[in-house]
C-alpha cells in the first residue's frame, strides 16, 4: 500500500514556523538551542518575511523565506548557518554558503526554502 498525507498536515508545520519566527541569524556553527544564538550569531536578529505556503519541488510543500538585505553584521567569522527564531525559542536552522564576514558589514540573505517532502 502506498503511503500518503494531506498537505493540511505538512502546511500546519510550516504555518508553524512562518506564524513563530520572529527572527533570523546569520551564524558561523549550529546552534543547539536559543541560548546557543548568542556563540553563534554574526548578525543581530533581522525580521524575516514569509511567501505563502506551496507544492515543493519535488513533491511535498514549502515555504519560501524572503530575502532579507543588508542585515548589519556584528562579529566577524565564516557564516555558515541561518537560524530562525521566536523571541525564545530556536524554531529552524539550515546551512548557507560559506561566505567570510567582517564586523560592521553588511549581508544579504537570499530567499530560500524551507522543505517538507511527502511520506515515502
């Protein structure tokens, strides 16, 4: 028997991270919780913005983070990381580029996805 579930199941998490986070983070490591942000974080929290949720690529559905530019950096160090967050509590962390920042610069983070693929 083939396996399946409605999209309501999958677009609830993804409703869930758009509707909590509140903040998004450059970070040069992993976080392993809010607290971890502060070791983490090259950038201060930026505001991120939230397209609507839709089919994934590949099946499944997404969430499109939108681009957030000119976020101030505020330590130096290779980023690695985006976080997003609530005002206390790490929600969703994924890899980026690696790209070098300096102290005192600026980054723009482009849009991209957050994916949850249908049940294999």
């Amino acid at each position: 028997m083939a396996k399946w579930q409605i999209d309501a199941m999958l677009d609830a998490a993804l409703d869930y991270i758009s509707g909590a986070a509140t903040q998004l983070f450059v970070c040069k490591g992993q976080p392993a919780n809010y607290a971890g942000i502060a070791a983490e974080a090259l950038t201060g929290g930026a505001t991120p913005g939230f397209q609507a949720n839709q089919d994934g690529d590949a099946g499944g559905r997404k969430l499109a983070v939108d681009e957030e530019a000119d976020i101030l950096v505020t330590a130096s160090g290779d980023a690695e990381h985006v976080a997003l967050a609530s005002a206390d509590t790490l929600l969703y962390v994924t890899t980026c580029t690696l790209q070098t920042l300096t102290s005192g610069n600026t980054v723009t983070v482009p849009t991209w996805d957050i994916e949850i693929d249908d049940a294999a």
